[in-house]
C-alpha cells in the first residue's frame, strides 16, 4: 500500500496555488462543520507528552483523533521556546499522519507546522463569529510570533478589521510584524498592552510565557464587550489571562478535560466553564446572548482540529494534483514471513 506524502515543498505550492485566503476560508469552514456535526466529531483523547529541555520548559506531545470505521489522526508536535533565537527554528514543529482505521496502514504524511498555525487560527475566528460583536474593528494581539500572523489572518476573513494593535516583550518581533501581515492591508500599529486593552474589540494572547511567568494581560482596561482568544497556554501552571478576568467573563474551552488540566481553564473550576466551542457551534444562540459580555474563547488545540486540517490540505494537494506516493510500510509477498519481499 502506498503512503501520501506531503513536503514542505508541496505544501508551498499548493498555497501558492490555491491562495492564503483560500486556504483559511476552507479550514474555518470545515473546521466549524466538524465542530456543529457530532458525527463528525469523532474520538479525542486529552493529549499527552514529555517534558524536555532545560528545566522542562519544552514539551514533545502527541494529539490523537479517531474517527471510527474510517482514519486515525496522529500529530506529533514540539513546543520549544529556545528555537526561534538558538537554532532559527520555528517555536512549535510537528508532523501529521493518517492510519486506515481497518488495516492499521499509513495512509499519508505531512508537514503539522502550518497546518497547526491555520486551524488555530480557524477555531479563533470560529470563537470569535459567535461571541464577538459581529462589527468588531481593532484587533489587539499580545504576542507577534509565527502563531499572531494566523489568528490576525483568520480573524480578518470573518470581521470588518480596520486597526491591528500588536505587543510582544521582545521589541523587533513586535516592529516586524506589520511587514508579515502586510498582505491583509490592515493598518498596524505597535501599542502597549494597557492600551491594547482599552482600544480592542477582540484581543488574542499568543505568547511563549513561562510556566509561573503570567499573566500578560493586565485585565484593568478591558472594554465590556471584550472577546479574549487566550491560544498560549498548554501547559500546567503556564497562563495568559488573569483569573479576576476569567471570573468575569464566560468562558468556552476547545476540548474541556484539556482546558481544565493546562489551559486558562485550569485556574477556574469546571463550573465555573460554559459550554465547549463544538457545542456553541451547535447551538449558536447560547453564544448570541453573551456578544454585549466579556467572554473568552481557551484555546489548547486539539486532535479533531488537526484531524481536519489535514483533510483540507490533503484536498487541496489532491485538487492541485501535488504530492508523492512512497511505499513505506514493508508489506511482504507472503503475510507470514517477513523475508518474503516483493
């Protein structure tokens, strides 16, 4: 049996092809159709993972999605802050693959670095369509990392944005990130997180900040109607939002057992949660009621995201016929001896 494989050379080309537009477009849209349909939901475990590196600030986890009688989803993902400045790596790498759920055979390999960065992007602006006001217009963004040009991108095909307001502690990532997102043709500016706070329809926190190094948002100055994507933490005691703000706000984990164990959920209690996003996308009016309240979308990622985007990528590399097939599993002549080659 053959095995599709994805470079990063084919993934550039299908984008190149198909439009960054495109690709977001298609990724919210199948993201919010996994999200609302529960037969499409599938089985997603909490993911799992080793601490490493110096004093365990990086973690190497793997995220699983079943969806019975058809595929198996695996992401294997490394989240290391140190790579950007140490090794001109990108902070999180990974890599994706799907098993045939009847045989158990490799179906296919791909890059799971812009993937990830896409569909987190795509739940955002999912999040943000139910529980942001529909005109919102100022973007605040406290972190301009890789992640921060995604969730601007994504959010900017489902809002009216006019202004971006962009912070980060190190100083050359926030002053560069107007020449990344120059493709949105929003207006850019570099602004202080005090100021973020008062001027932000919807603000996302998308930091590498340290496990006991939060919160970042100071949470004095947040207009009332204010959507938070807190998308930074994954780990336990590492966190973005203050709890008061927490307390304040209804609250919508990714995938609640998660949220509760390493996202901003884990200050909070779990009836301190409202529903889960794939129960607000089912059920929209539960989130139309609080548009005019604080709220906050807690954003760990999960299996069932990467689970679709790899459908999507794997549509698209199909529709551009771009892609190698590789046999890579050793499948003998004769099942029962595994010298037998053919």
């Amino acid at each position: 049996m053959e095995t599709a494989v994805i470079t990063r050379q084919h993934v550039a080309k299908i984008v190149q092809e198909k439009g960054l537009d495109l690709f977001m477009d298609r990724m919210i849209d199948r993201l919010d159709e996994a999200f609302r349909e529960e037969s499409h939901r599938g089985i997603t475990p909490a993911r799992d993972g080793f601490l490493r590196g110096p004093e365990n600030t990086a973690i190497l986890e793997w995220m699983p999605h079943h969806q019975p009688g058809d595929a198996i989803t695996i992401k294997t993902v490394a989240y290391t802050p140190t790579n950007p400045a140490t090794h001109q790596l990108p902070t999180i790498v990974g890599t994706l693959t799907r098993y045939d759920d009847v045989t158990g055979s490799l179906l296919a390999i791909c890059d799971g670095i812009l993937p990830t960065a896409v569909r987190t992007g795509a739940a955002s602006a999912i999040a943000s369509r139910l529980l942001a006001r529909p005109d919102s217009r100022v973007l605040g963004l406290v972190g301009a990392g890789a992640q921060a040009v995604t969730q601007a991108h994504a959010l900017s095909r489902v809002f009216p944005l006019e202004r971006i307001l962009v912070h980060d502690i190190e100083p050359a990532h926030a002053r560069s990130f107007a020449e990344r997102a120059e493709f949105l043709g929003i207006d850019v500016r570099v602004a202080p997180v005090a100021e973020i706070e008062a001027e932000a329809d919807i603000i996302c926190t998308v930091t590498s900040v340290g496990v006991g190094d939060g919160p970042v948002l100071h949470g004095a100055n947040l207009r009332p109607h204010v959507h938070i994507n807190a998308i930074g933490a994954d780990l336990i005691g590492k966190y973005e939002v203050p709890r008061s703000v927490l307390k304040s706000a209804f609250v919508t984990p990714d995938h609640r057992e998660q949220a509760l164990r390493e996202g901003e959920c884990q200050q909070l209690e779990d009836s301190d949660l409202g529903p889960d996003l794939p129960a607000l996308c089912a059920a929209p009016a539960l989130a139309k009621a609080q548009r005019e309240k604080r709220t906050v979308f807690d954003s760990t990622g999960f299996g069932l995201e990467d689970h679709v985007a790899f459908d999507v990528l794997l549509e698209l590399a199909e529709e551009a016929a771009i892609g190698d097939r590789v046999q890579v599993e050793h499948l003998p002549e004769d099942a029962l001896n595994p010298y037998s080659f053919q």
